[in-house]
DNA sequence: CTTGTTTGGTTCGATATCGCACTACATAGT
DNA sequence: ACTATGTAGTGCGATATCGAACCAAACAAG
C-alpha cells in the first residue's frame, strides 16, 4: 500500500462537489432573477482582479469553453452591468468594463450576504477554514497544472 | 473584528468551485460520450448506498431539482445502465436499480481514473488530503443543516 | 369516509452549458 | 511579402438545469 488509497480522493472530490453545490445554491438566492452563479463570478472577477479583462482571460480563469463565457457576458451585458470594448492591442479581441450598476450589483450581493457569513462564523469554527485553505489552493494549483487541456 | 473575515468563507468557497470544475473534467474526460459527472454520480450512489433507491432519495443526496433526477435518470435508463421497479410501499414512487451494463460502467470508469490517481499520489501529499477530509464534511454537514430549502 | 394538505414524479418552457464549425485577426517561418 | 498555423470570439445544435404547473397517491384531521 504504498498509494493513498483511491477512495480518500474519491471522498475529498465528492465532499467538494456537494459544498459546491449548497454553496452556489446560497449564493444564487441572493442574486436577482435571472442571474446565477457565472454572473456573479464575472462581476466578482472583473473587480478583484481588475477590469479589462478579455473574456478568454475569464473563460481560462474559470476553466469553462469560451462559448460559455460569450454567453455569460451577453447576459450582463444586456442588463447593463458590463460593456465591452475593442482591444486596441488585439483586433480579435475585447476588453470588458463594469458598468456602475454592476459594481452596484456585486456590492449589494455581498452585502445581503451578511447574515449568511454570520450564521457560519457563529456554527463553525473559522480556524478550521483557515487550515484548510492553503491545502485547498495547492490542490487547485495542482490541478489546474495538471489539467489536459480544454 | 469579532467575526472571521468574510474574505475566508470567499476564498475557500472559490477554491472549492475550482476544484469542483477541474475534478468534474477530469472524471467526464473518462466517460462515454453523452454521459457526464451526474450520471456517474447516480451510478456511484446505488452502488455505495445501496440499489433500490428513490429518485427522491437521489435528489436529495445531491441536492438538486427533482425535475433534473427525472431528466438524469431518463438518459441513465434509455442506455440501459438502470432500471426502474415500481415501490411496493408507495403507489406514488419507483425504485432504481443498476443493470448489469450500469455496474459494468461504473467498475471501469474507475478503473480508468486509476492513473488520473497515480498521478495524484505522486505529485501530492495524501496526508494532506486526510488533513482537511473531515473539516470538508464537517462543512458539508452544517451547510446542509442549515440549507434553506430547495 | 371525506376533505384538505403533503409528497413523488412528470411535463413544459426558459435559460445554461458545451462541442463543432466558422470568421477575422495575429504571428511565425521562409 | 506570403503562407501556414494559432488564437479570440460568435453562431448553432444538442443536451442539461431548474422553476412552475400539474397529477396521482398518501396522509392527517375531523
């Protein structure tokens, strides 16, 4: 037995599919209708990692196909909560911008969040989190480094 | 500063959707054309959890839409990987059982992630993993408890 | 037993996801 | 410059997800 048994991973990836699950599910009751989760992470992106990203940057950063991402765009752009201009360092390409409702949006989201973060820092205990995280992000370092390719 | 930064519960939920995405490419990389990460969950689930289930049942362990099992398990039956009984105990239900192909299925889309696991047992610390298992579930736990309600 | 409510499952319509094919522009090799 | 190959983005078709509405069986209250 000189592997870690398979079923270890099995369980970690399995536990990691179902948080994933409760989590987007909290995340989206608190989004309006018609906006989901990929929304939310085009806004969330867009302000940390900062606006002008192209949607291939997001498509990679997210590991979804472009045409996902093409889609998601559209939808926050037809709301006005982004908008889109050329790239003057690649004609190909776009380059996207927040508008003020969508950095109003994700404020707000965040914002109605708090009662949900309370009830966790109340119920569990956050060094836990803390220990966890680092070993969360090498495994998606990992991961990430690893992938095939899509 | 009595709470827990919102930014931890951010940045682990992030990771874990991450890792949520790289780990379901990697297992639908694995399986047959048409076939992706729900179908394999059911399968997995009336192995683990015993055959005879309720669609019901599943919907629940996985948190999604009764309307998506229906879909999911309508895609499972029409490639005879199960099979469904009526439940005797309720007029209104059925129960789900695995053919043959099913168990078949499930046995060598595991198999074929064997090296997909090597390749994790090299390149990462399995004690690591073990490390944050029970915190995973113990997370998984209380964001159940706590779910709303779908 | 009858009635009102709950629960398991399906159908349907709207939106999402993703692979494939295609266009336009970019870049490397000669 | 010319051609070949690569890359950003879109259009389209197939399947997936999910909420709303619906039906039938179960169950609870009287």
């Amino acid at each position: 037995m000189q592997n870690p048994e398979p079923p270890l991973f099995f369980q970690v990836f399995n536990e990691i599919g179902i948080i994933e699950q409760l989590s987007r599910t909290i995340l989206e009751e608190h989004m309006p209708k018609g906006l989901i989760a990929p929304h939310f992470a085009v806004l969330n992106h867009l302000t940390r990692v900062g606006e002008g990203s192209t949607p291939m940057d997001m498509a990679r950063a997210f590991q979804v196909p472009k045409t996902s991402m093409t889609h998601t765009l559209s939808g926050l752009e037809a709301r006005n909560l982004v908008e889109t201009r050329p790239n003057p360092k690649d004609g190909r390409s776009k380059l996207v911008w927040l508008t003020d409702a969508g950095r109003a949006l994700r404020a707000d989201i965040i914002a109605s969040l708090a009662p949900e973060f309370a009830k966790l820092s109340n119920g569990f205990d956050g060094d836990k989190l803390a220990q966890i995280l680092p070993v969360l992000s090498e495994l998606r370092v990992f991961l990430d480094e690893n992938r095939s390719g899509k």
